[in-house]
C-alpha cells in the first residue's frame, strides 16, 4: 500500500462546502481511506481509471451519488472536482457534464 497525500484544488473545496454536513463527511472520510490510505492507483469495485481522458482527472472514485475526480502525480492525489451523478447525467457545479 502506498500513501499519498491528498490535495484538493479550489474548485473542489467550494464545491465540498456545498454539500450538507452528513454527506461532506462521508465524502471526505472516503476520501481518506481509498485515496490517502489505500494505493489510489489500483482499481476497486468504486475506483477506476476513466476510459478516456479528461480534464477533470484520470480516475474517479465513487461515493453513493457523487463522483470524485483526481489524478495522481508522484506522492500526491489532487482531488479536481467532485460531481453528482443524477440518473445518467453527471453535474459538476450544477453544470451537466460529458466525460
């Protein structure tokens, strides 16, 4: 197992910060644990490299309804964004998004 630290670019804090309280924690408590803790790298059952590239990261990690987006560079995960997904849209910002 690798740690890593996790960074969180701007967009990706106010976009934590608008989320209720019980949903932030769960959020950054997987954050933590799959991200920080855990090799970031290997796929899992809710971590996946995207299937193409984006400017939103090179995986996501899944948490319920919101998609949390990073890229690994060296020792560090940077957390970009994090979405909602909403039947088969993904909303970033509240913007609908296509990866």
């Amino acid at each position: 197992m690798a740690k890593r630290k996790v960074r969180f670019a701007p967009e990706a804090v106010r976009q934590l910060r608008k989320l209720r309280a019980a949903q932030r924690s769960r959020v950054t408590d997987t954050i933590g644990a799959s991200l920080g803790e855990d090799d970031a790298a290997i796929p899992g059952k809710n971590r996946f490299p995207l299937r193409r590239p984006s400017a939103y990261g090179a995986f996501e990690l899944r948490v319920g309804d919101f998609g949390v987006f990073y890229r690994i560079v060296e020792d560090e995960v940077r957390v970009t964004v994090i979405g909602r997904k909403v039947g088969n849209q993904l909303l970033i910002s509240g913007k609908r998004v296509i990866l």
